[in-house]
C-alpha cells in the first residue's frame, strides 16, 4: 500500500464525511475536500498525528459568485503534500485561525 492511500485510507476511516472527498492525484500529492465546519479537526488530526507538520502555503480563490476557496498545503518530511479544501461564503468570510500550530 502507498503512503498516499494509508493516508486516504486514515483519514476517511477518522471522518467519515471524507469518503469520496479524497483525491489522490499524483505520487506524494493528494487533495481532500473537507466542510469548512470541519476544516479544523481534520488540520488538527494531519498535523498531531500524522506527521504533516510542515504548512507550505495557504492559497485563496475567488469562486464566482458566492465563495472563497482556501486551500491549506500541507507536508511531511517524507514529501508527501496534502492539501485540505474548504470554502466560505463572501456573506461570512471567516475561517479559524492556524497560527496556533
């Protein structure tokens, strides 16, 4: 098994709202959709136990017309790059902070 699915396999067995939300995309590159409502304890769970210590960047979108998306790229030492997707409306574009990690 790959270090990308016991990642998948992780992480939607934790949340089960996951499932299906996975995408791997490439070796030592996968992205996971996740509710903003949820968006911290998946971040959470990636850095604590996981290992995903390192934030590369967060990237924001304008999604035309009501959304934000921001994405949250994290890595590993080993390099493998998971990047959790969420998105907030422009009415309350508001997402907790990170900076505590």
């Amino acid at each position: 098994m790959s270090d990308e699915q016991a990642i998948q396999d992780e992480l939607s067995s934790k949340f089960p709202f996951l499932k299906d939300k996975i995408t791997i995309t490439r070796p030592r590159r996968m992205f996971a959709s996740v509710p903003a409502a949820n968006l911290m304890e998946v971040f959470d769970h990636a850095v604590r136990k996981m290992d995903f210590s390192i934030l590369c960047t967060i990237t924001g979108l304008d999604q035309p017309p009501e959304a934000f998306e921001v994405m949250y790229h994290l890595t590993r030492p080993a390099g493998v790059v998971l990047t959790l997707v969420t998105s907030v409306a422009k009415s309350a574009p508001v997402l907790a902070s990170v900076a505590g990690y």
